[in-house]
C-alpha cells in the first residue's frame, strides 16, 4: 500500500495535483482506498488538455453550415406502408432494443430522487420510468416480443434508481434478461487554477461526462456485447424526461434501412424562428446539430420557396443507431464542451467551500458531436403533440414543465 501510495503521489506532483492526497490520512480505510483508485482512473493528459481549452475561445465562423434533408411523417404517402413494413418486420425479429438516458436528479423539479421517479401529476401516479415502459411493453405486444430495455445511470442515481425499479417489480421487466443498468461516464471538476476539487466525501469531485457519453458507457460496460448476445441490430437512444417518446417506431427503423444510414433521427419543426434549441444542419457537408447560439439572425429566418425555415428541424433527442456504429463512435471520446458552473469542495485546510457564483468546470460530450462520424443519416420529421412532452423546468417557468407535459400527455392518450 505505501510503495502504491508513493506512486500515485509521484505522478501527481508531475501534473501539480499533489493537494488531492492533502486530507488522506484524515480518511477512513475504505476511503483511503476508493480515493487513491479514482486518483489511478484519472487520465491528467486529458484534464491537462480540457483545463487549456478553457483558455481558448472556440471559433467556428469557417465552418460551412448548410440546411440539411428531411422527411416528414405525415407526408410520407405510399412511401408510410413500406417503410413501416421493413421496420415491423425487425421489430418482430426482435433486432430493436431501447435505451433511457436517465442519470439526472430531479432537483430543477423540486424532486428529491431520480428524474425518472418523477410523478408528472397524472392520476394514474405513474412515474416518468413506468410511463415510459407502458410504452415499451405495449409496443412488445404488437409485435410478439419483449423489447430490452437498456437504462443508463449515474454514480449519483444508480442504486436509488435500481431501488426503485426492485421496489415496483421491475414493472414486468427481468433485471438480467431484458433489463440492464449501466453507469454514465464521470470527469473530475476542476477550478479556475486548472485544480482537480476535492468533493465533501473526501473524494474526487466529479460530473456526468453528458449525453455524448451514451456511446463510451454503452461499449465499456459490455452493454452492446449484450445487445449482440440478444440479436439487437438496431437502438432507440432518448431521454428519460420525455413523457411522450416513442422508442418503438417502425417509419423510422423503416427510413434507416431503406437509405442505408446507421443513424436516423427524429425532429419537430421549431415553434417559431428564434425558438432556443439546437436544430439540425450539415457541417462542412457532414450531419450536425447547430446550437441556437451559433444561428445568425438571418439564417434562423430563412425560408425556402415552401415558405418553411431551412433551420427549422428541432434535435429532440429522439435518436436511431446501428449497434455497430454505436461501437463506432464509442471507440473514441467526443470532444469536450466547458460547462462553467457552481461547485462545493474541501479548501486545502480542510474547509467545506460553499460558493455564491460559479467557481469550476465540468465537461459534458454532446451526442449529436458524433453525427460527423457518419457520412449520412436520416432525420424525420413529426408532430410535436404527438412525441414530445418534456418535463426539464418547474411549473413556475411555465413551458416543458410538468403541467404542460402532463396536457400533451392527457390531450394524446385521450385521458380527459
């Protein structure tokens, strides 16, 4: 243990991180050695190279952004019953399989647990979780199948979610067979100084590594080993907050294979020219997601001869992968984006720090930051009231909040 401890101690002084070893001996034994294994995880080169992007400022104004071909839907005509076909016909074969993005905590919601354990206020008082799978099992009925069900967790939510799955008997789902949890990516937080935090545990402090980090988790934790052992071909990636996701969608496995793409998305046209969410666009000829931030004015009030906004295709994070280029892209990690935000740590004397404004960074992966891996994908267009509810914000903010979601949800399934 002491030749281990020396090692770690001499490879931090190389990265100038000797101060994560200052509070060890003031630690319990389990944590001495939880600590000293999350020091050997870490990969200071990477830190290293996030620290000094945060000096930089990114430019993009080279990138050639053009709008990018979509389908919709509802004007699908003949084409609607042939792609459905294809999709029904593997679905039936069982080579689809879904994944819940869910390792978010419900606090903006004032909810003390998992975002999926969130009772939206139907009278139902089903959780965002089981919302989801009525969904996922009433699809499985129609086609004869039960179709695997992948959720990924964060070291945050793991064991509550996983509780809470045991406690409502895995809603008819077998942990093991058909159900599978997996723990999203985590990086170190670091301050202004490029200094890793210490946590209020004693321990590293950390943050998710964002959605993007779906595709590393999905490969490292053998999940798509899994899918592979089950037969899955194919993977509906959402979000666990969308009450009205459709994991299950035959037009679109349908699109996908009929085009030959490996990715396939959905989209909901924006609600007006300045709506704040990422729409899609190809970048310098390759797919993409273009933040609302890097819209000019112009081109988010650009039409075409239809009168219909050529960046007007929302990402709703309502995704369709091929197994294998989710092994793709999670080969290698995404490039990082700098989330500058308010974070607790253990000063060097030992000192809870409880700051009043932002104080550190954490990098999150986004996944569309993948797309440009692809030569081409699939984007389908459909109605918002029909696929997506969201539930991110308090009631008092009044849109993608509970009540709004809970209206959509109602309006759809005919509750009223």
């Amino acid at each position: 243990m002491e030749a281990k401890l020396e090692e770690i101690r001499a490879n931090l002084k190389k990265y100038n991180q000797e101060h994560l070893l200052n509070h060890y001996n003031d630690l319990e034994e389990a944590k001495q050695k939880k600590l000293l294994e999350e020091i050997e995880d870490i990969d200071f080169e990477l830190v290293n190279n996030l620290y000094k992007n945060t000096k930089k400022e990114i430019k993009n104004e080279n990138d050639k952004i053009t709008p990018m071909e979509y389908l919709d839907k509802y004007k699908l005509n003949e084409k609607y019953k042939y792609y459905e076909n294809i999709g029904k016909k593997l679905i039936k074969e069982g080579k689809l399989a879904a994944v819940t993005m869910a390792g978010g905590q419900g606090t903006r919601l004032g909810h003390n647990g998992p975002k999926g354990t969130y009772d939206i206020g139907l009278d139902s008082h089903k959780s965002l979780f089981e919302l989801l799978c009525d969904g996922l099992k009433e699809e499985g009925k129609k086609y004869g199948v039960t179709i695997p069900w992948f959720i990924m967790t964060s070291r945050e939510n793991n064991k509550d979610t996983e509780e809470f799955f045991e406690k409502h008997k895995n809603f008819g789902y077998q942990k093991g067979k058909n159900l599978f949890f997996f723990i999203q990516g985590e990086l170190p937080m670091i301050d202004t100084e490029g200094k890793i935090l210490i946590g209020e545990d004693g321990l590293v402090k950390k943050a998710a590594d964002g959605h993007g980090g779906i595709y590393e988790s999905l490969v490292k934790s053998k999940m798509t080993e899994k899918m592979r052992q089950l037969g899955v071909e194919w993977v509906f990636i959402g979000g666990v907050d969308n009450c009205l996701v459709k994991m299950v969608d035959p037009v679109l496995m349908g699109i996908a294979v009929d085009k030959k793409v490996t990715v396939a998305c959905k989209s909901v046209v924006k609600a007006n020219p300045h709506e704040k969410v990422g729409v899609f666009c190809k970048r310098n000829g390759r797919p993409n997601v273009i933040e609302y931030t890097e819209i000019t004015t112009e081109m988010a009030e650009a039409t075409d001869e239809n009168g219909e906004l050529l960046y007007g295709e929302s990402h709703i994070l309502c995704n369709l992968f091929s197994v294998e280029a989710i092994e793709r892209m999670g080969a290698n990690p995404l490039p990082y984006h700098i989330a500058y935000k308010k974070a607790k740590y253990i000063d060097k004397d030992g000192n809870l720090v409880v700051p009043d404004s932002p104080n550190a960074y954490k990098f999150e992966a986004f996944l569309f930051d993948a797309f440009g891996e692809v030569d081409d994908m699939a984007v389908l267009r459909v109605k918002r009231e029909e696929e997506f509810a969201p539930v991110k914000n308090a009631d008092s903010v009044g849109v993608d909040c509970p009540k709004t979601a809970r209206e959509l949800y109602k309006k759809f399934y005919k509750l009223d």
